[in-house]
C-alpha cells in the first residue's frame, strides 16, 4: 500500500485515484494515517456487495432471498351452483 501525504494528494488527486485502481492508497495526516483510498470494487467486496457492473440472474436472486416461498394450498371447492 503506498501511502501519501493529504498535501500531496490533493495535489495529484488523479494520480491516487489510478492507484486506487491497483490496490489502496493511505494517506496521511501530520504523520498519522487517516484514510484509505480503495477501488470500488474492493470497497464492495469488502462489504458483502456485487459489484454494480454485473447484473445479477433471476436464478441468484431467488436464492439470495432469505424467504421460503411456498405454494399456497389449493381450493378444491367446485364453485356455486348455477342454474340455466
């Protein structure tokens, strides 16, 4: 992890975010590390999410759901009767 100074940056704030794009970037406030840059990808592994890039299947959303879906019992009741 490379790390730089918030002086620097800010100054070079497209630099950094390139890096980002090959792994995190610290950066440093008066010596201490306050903050890491990251990809989004990385930043949505880290969280458990998919990244926003790849949509997900039908098939992975269903399993993904935490509900069990079953099929209501069916009415076997004829109807009324109707007179013709």
């Amino acid at each position: 992890m490379r790390t730089w100074t918030l002086q620097n940056a800010k100054a070079r704030l497209s630099a950094v975010v390139r890096a980002a794009r090959d792994g995190p970037q610290a950066i440093t406030l008066r010596g201490d590390q306050v903050a890491v840059l990251t990809s989004v990808e990385e930043y949505n592994r880290l969280n458990g999410r998919e990244s926003r890039t790849k949509p997900m299947t039908l098939l992975a959303a269903l399993q993904a759901c935490p509900y069990k879906f079953e099929t209501p019992p069916r009415d076997r009741a004829t109807g009324r009767s109707v007179k013709l």
